[in-house]
C-alpha cells in the first residue's frame, strides 16, 4: 500500500473517530424507524430483554458517566472503534485467505 494511500486511511479513521466523539450527542433523541415501528407494533420491550443478553452500549448511554452528553459522546466512540475492529478483523481474514491462495 502506498504511503499516500495509508495517509487517506489514517485522515478517514480520524474524522470516523471525531465525529462518533463529538457529533453523537447531536443526534436526534426521537426513535429511528425500526424503533417507531417496534414501538407501533407492540414488540419493543421484547428486543431489551432477548435471551436476557447484556448489551454493551444500551440505549447509545456509556454507562458509569453521569453526563448525557459525555456518555454519548463515549457511546459513538466506542461504536467506531468496534467497527473499526470488525473490520481489522475482516481484513486480517482476508490477507490470510489471499496468502494461502497463492
């Protein structure tokens, strides 16, 4: 890979990581569509408790801060950093897969 192109991910990765920080809080407090609909048809209570799972990031509220704001804030960026793992993750397969092929 380029060094021009490793500068473009690494710019990319940080605005990801800027906005997910900083913009989060901004964010509509109103349901999105699949929770309106959940919530019209009567099942929205069923997904908070499904199989008595624990969700890591509840609600986009980090918990053990006591800021909404800033519990948010840590909410996006835990979220990116968790996309940008599954993604490490999808790339380190496909290296492998691409090794093993040759």
């Amino acid at each position: 890979m380029k060094m021009k192109d490793k500068v473009f991910f690494l710019i990319i990765a940080i605005a990801a990581i800027i906005v997910g920080l900083f913009l989060s809080p901004l964010a509509s407090s109103y349901p999105d569509g699949l929770e309106k609909v959940a919530e019209k048809l009567g099942f929205a209570d069923k997904a908070s408790s499904f199989a008595n799972f624990k969700f890591m990031i509840p609600d986009y509220s980090f918990p053990g801060i006591k800021s909404a704001f800033w519990q948010t804030s840590f909410a996006g960026f835990f979220g990116v950093l968790i996309i940008f793992a599954i993604f490490a993750l999808i790339l380190l397969i496909t290296v492998i897969i691409g090794k093993n092929k040759k």
